[in-house]
C-alpha cells in the first residue's frame, strides 16, 4: 500500500482503496466499506486521515490527521508507560528508524492486534 499525501486524503470525493469507487462523502465511503468488502481488513489509514510533512532547514514538521479514537489510544499509551506523549512518540519514531521491518514484524507477532475502530 502506497503512503499517501493529505491533498490526496481530503479530496472532494473520497475513492474506495479497494475498488476505485468514488463517494460523496467520507460516511458513504465507510458505508461503502462495511457492506462490499466485509471481510477486508480496515485500511490502516482511513479517508479522512493523512500526513503533511514540510521540510524546514535542518528539521522536517509533520501534521498528522487522525481520529479522535486513535488519539485517545496514544494519550492512555502513555500513560501506562508513564512517559509523555512525546517521548511516547519518538521513540516509537526511533525505534522503527532503527529497527525498520524487524520492529514491524515484532509488533505483527502481538496477541493484541492495535486498532481504533468504534
């Protein structure tokens, strides 16, 4: 699956990953999901979701659009770790700049898939 850019995510009409199909609306594409692709896995990043990176000298800003759920998963994240959210954050960063696809095969091997599905 490609990244996308967060122009291609807010498009006025937002595209079915799977099929190509085009909806008015981000509840219809999530409608649209439920009921023709019911045993597809949930994409990992949804229509109404994205990132904007902008490079700035020797730094690089990221925005990031999430739901809400998500956000609230990483806040209670943290907290059980007892660190910030930032330094939750950057060293998950860290850990897959390191690591790479040994960290991402580490976290598919988890009895808890993550999710944020409501």
């Amino acid at each position: 699956m490609r990244q996308a850019t967060l122009e291609e995510f807010m498009q006025l009409k937002p595209k079915c990953h799977l099929c190509g199909r085009l909806f008015k609306s981000i509840k219809a594409l999530n409608t649209h999901l439920s009921k023709a692709h019911p045993n597809q896995e949930p994409p990992l990043i949804y229509a109404d979701e994205g990132m904007e990176v902008t490079h700035k000298g020797y730094h690089v800003e990221m925005k990031v659009r999430m739901r809400r759920t998500l956000w609230k998963d990483l806040e209670r994240r943290a907290q059980e770790a007892q660190m910030t959210l930032d330094e939750l954050v950057f060293q998950t960063l860290t850990n897959l700049a390191a690591f790479g696809r040994e960290w991402e095969l580490w976290t598919e091997t988890l009895a808890k898939k993550p999710t944020y599905i409501t």
